[in-house]
C-alpha cells in the first residue's frame, strides 16, 4: 500500500486510544487499528477528520510512500 | 458518511428467525410428497402455496440477515460489503451459466430460479460474515500484543 501515516504516535502524544478516537470521528475501532496497521487506505473526508481531531495539516499524519 | 439505506440491526435476528422457520416447512411439504398431484396446477393449489410461503419466509430472511445494518456502519464496513456483494454477483452468473449449459430444455427451470434466489445472498452473506470475522480478529490480535 503506497501510504504510511503517524496515527499511532500522534495518539500516544494526545494519550487517547483507538476507541476513543473512534468515537470522536464517528467509525469503528477496527477502522482505526487497520488504518494504523496500514491495511486500509481511509477516504478524505476520513483523514480530515482524523487531522482536525489532532489539530494538524493532513500531510503531518498521512504520507506517500516514496516512489509512488 | 452519508448514510446507507440498510435495515436496523435487529433485522438479522428476525432474518435469521424467518430463515430457520422455513427449514421445518420444507421438511413438511417434502414429507407429504405434495407436488406429486398432477390435478393440482391452480393459483391457490396446495403446492403452489407452499412453494410461495417457503421462498418468501427463505428469501425474505435471507435478505434481512444481509442488509441489516451492522452496529458501527463506517466506510471500511461499507467497502468490505460493496465487495462481497461483488463476488456475489460474479459467483451467480457463473453458476448460472454453468447450469444454462449443462441443462436441456427439458430441465425445470424453477430450480434455476430457485437457485438464482438464494446464491447471490447466500453467498454475499457467508463472505462479509468471513471479512468481518476477519476484521474482528485483527483487533483482538492487537489486544494480545497490548496486554
């Protein structure tokens, strides 16, 4: 998968876990554990979501693997 | 997300219910031998009414085990379902073609539609039941390593 991201360190930093993030943004737990495994890619909408509850750009959480 | 239309949760149980009761039905209607009457071709005949009740109960619930509403909806779930109902569909059409081949046109085709009715639900159930089952256990994987 060509995109690697910092949510489980960006979690350890705000001191939350994967269920409460889930509750804060409306998805399952499972979401969030595959999104941190690298396993599922989440929409746009989701990222966001994801970057406004830690209150950083997108980019800072979710990157592109080199060479893709 | 914009929400899906999908039946509530509680829907699998009455599915599951609908599904279970037209097992018996069968087993009754199979026991009796009642389509073997050849004077018996009405719309209201015992045979036809019987099939009638068992394909309603049996697709009906069927069909509520596989579009009810799981207890978190999110995209991934939604995903994983678009892509059962996937191989559902790809799964019919070939067993499908696989029967139109291989029958004359003597064979009965309300087995074919029977076929037809339960394969794709059958089948998209079995397969979203597996990636959930799937998704599932990598979390309980995930608890392992946090203990």
């Amino acid at each position: 998968m060509g995109m690697q991201n910092s949510l489980r360190v960006e979690r350890a930093i705000k001191n939350i876990t994967q269920a409460e993030l889930a509750e804060l943004i409306g998805v399952s737990r499972q979401t969030i554990n595959t999104i941190e495994s690298n396993k599922y890619v989440p929409s746009t909408v989701l990222a966001l979501k994801i970057a406004r509850v830690f209150e950083k750009p997108v980019e800072q959480i979710f990157l592109l693997e080199d060479g893709d | 997300m914009k929400p899906q239309f999908l039946f509530p949760t509680w829907c699998r149980w009455l599915g599951l219910a609908l599904f279970l009761v037209h097992l018996p039905v069968i087993l009754i209607f199979k026991s009796y031998d009642l389509h073997s009457d050849p004077n018996d071709a009405g719309m209201f005949s015992v045979s036809h009414v019987f099939f009638v009740v068992t394909i309603v109960l049996m697709v009906s619930g069927l069909f509520l085990i596989a579009f009810s509403r799981e207890r978190i909806e999110d995209e991934q779930i939604y995903q994983l379902r678009l892509s059962s109902l996937r191989w559902a569909i790809f799964a019919n059409y070939a067993i499908l073609i696989v029967c139109l081949v291989f029958t004359n046109s003597k064979a009965d085709y309300k087995d074919l539609l029977r076929l037809n009715l339960w394969v794709p639900l059958v089948f998209f159930i079995v397969l979203f039941s597996y990636k959930m089952f799937r998704l599932n256990r990598s979390l309980s994987k995930e608890d392992g390593y946090a203990k």
